[in-house]
C-alpha cells in the first residue's frame, strides 16, 4: 500500500502581520488559528468548545462549503490542524473494497478534504491532533489500513440514552502524548468506534504510543518524522468520559500552533 502522504519539506506558510499599540510601543502581533475539520457543524461543537476554552482561535472546515477552495485558502494563518472524529473512512484508500457486513457510514468528501489539509500541514511540519477517526485517516494517509469493523467499541443504548463504551488503555512513558497529557501509564478512557488498528494495520513510518489492554488494538500513534502530531483512538473532547488531565491535549495544540506562527514570523521582513 502506497502511502498517501509524501516525506514533508521545508515550506514557510503565508502570515499576516498586524500592528498593536501597547504603552505606546508598536508591536507585531500574529494570530494563530487551529483549523477543525469535520463532517457538519454539529459535529464540531464539541471540539470548537475544547480549543475555545484553550485560548485558541478556530476555524471549522467541512466538505459543503470548502471542498472547492485551495488548501493555501483553507489554511492561510493555520498553526495548528485538529483532526475529529466522524464517519468511517473509505476502504478504497488503503486498498480494500467496503465489507457489506461492516454497517459503514462513509464520507469520500470529507475523506478528500482531509487528507489534503493534512499533507499541507504534514509538509510544513504543523502541529496536529488527530482524534479517533482522524487518527485512523492519519494511519491511511501514511500507507496503513484499518479493521473495518470491531464489536465491543462503540456507545450502546441504555434506557434511551446513548452511552459510550469504555476500557483502559496503556499510555508509553516514552511517547510526545504522554508529557503533554501529564503523564504516562493506565487510563480509563472512552471508546466510540467501531473501526481500529492493530500492528498488522499500522502504517510503518508511524509509532504505537498507546494501546489497549485487554485486546491489544492501537489507541495511540505518532510520527516520528515530525515535531508534534500525535494521534489518539479516543475522545478526549468528551471531557466528562476521560480523565481531566487529557484536556492538556487541546492546551497543548495550542501553545504548539502559537510555537508554530512565532517560529516563522520572526523571519518576516521588518516594515
């Protein structure tokens, strides 16, 4: 399977600069925007409200609407991209056709949008976060497949209401996610997909940094080749099913966005 995100390249992103009066001193001031991409609005909520409550700017992009732009336009002041969950990926990415029995929800459009934003901020070495289905596309973009169908993970009905699955996983101490969530070891988080990975899945360039414990399927993955894009299985959004400790994931997106317009705005030329 040929991966569909090529090595990234050193390419400085287009910035706008603004002047800001402060005890009477003009100042730079950059803005750094965290782009959330998503199959609809009401999908987005929950995200938009994390990174909100981070101090970060946001900018939703879903496929009615956006499909049409250029990336550049999509991305223009981005420092940061945030990958959510959704419906199910297109099997024919990684090589497979659809098992009928597998109850897919699939979504070629936003599977489209997604993947190029994604190489965008891949070659300019953007910080990401790719949370469940996103962490799956991030594993198809670099060359890996996915389990199209596992029993045992989604949310149930329970008198009426939906409630989320749950199991623990396992943290490495030696993951980027693990220092920026506080800590590495046994968590119990939620679990709302009905697709996943194992090793034999796992694209190659990518590295398991968490997993669960009774069955062994990948809850967490990072490129090595990159600064900081970190991938979970879970939903950290939903912060009453996850410990309060994982909303540091979305603090941290954020000072890397910031990190990321800084680093290349000192190189702007002087007005």
């Amino acid at each position: 399977m040929q991966a569909l995100i090529r090595t990234k390249t050193s390419t400085t992103p287009t910035l706008e600069r603004c002047n800001c009066r402060h005890n009477s001193v003009i100042m730079l001031c950059y803005m750094a925007t965290v782009v959330i991409t998503s199959s609809g609005a009401k999908n987005a909520r929950r995200y938009v409200e994390v990174m909100e409550s981070a101090g970060a700017a946001v900018r939703i992009l879903i496929p009615d609407g956006h499909a049409d732009l250029s990336t550049e336009e999509l991305m223009r002041d981005a420092g940061g991209l945030l990958l959510s969950g959704g419906p199910d990926i297109d099997p024919a990415l990684y090589g497979e056709e659809p098992d009928p029995d597998a109850g897919l929800t699939l979504n070629r459009h936003l599977d489209n949008l997604e993947l190029r934003v994604l190489e965008w901020a891949l070659e300019r070495d953007m910080p990401v976060l790719a949370i469940c289905r996103g962490m799956q596309l991030l594993n198809v973009a670099f060359g890996g497949k996915l389990i199209q169908d596992l029993p045992g993970h989604k949310s149930k009905k329970i008198n009426g209401n939906w409630e989320s699955a749950s199991h623990t996983i396992y943290v490495a101490p030696g993951s980027k996610a693990a220092p920026v969530i506080g800590m590495a070891g046994f968590f119990k988080v939620n679990s709302l997909h009905h697709q996943g990975l194992k090793e034999a899945q796992r694209a190659p360039r990518l590295m398991t940094t968490a997993y669960e414990v009774d069955d062994g399927l990948i809850e967490g993955l990072e490129s090595p080749e990159h600064s900081w894009v970190i991938g979970l299985q879970c939903h950290p959004e939903r912060r009453d099913e996850v410990p309060k400790m994982f909303g540091n994931l979305f603090l941290g997106l954020h000072e890397r966005a910031e990190s990321f317009i800084s680093e290349f705005a000192v190189r702007l030329p002087r007005r």
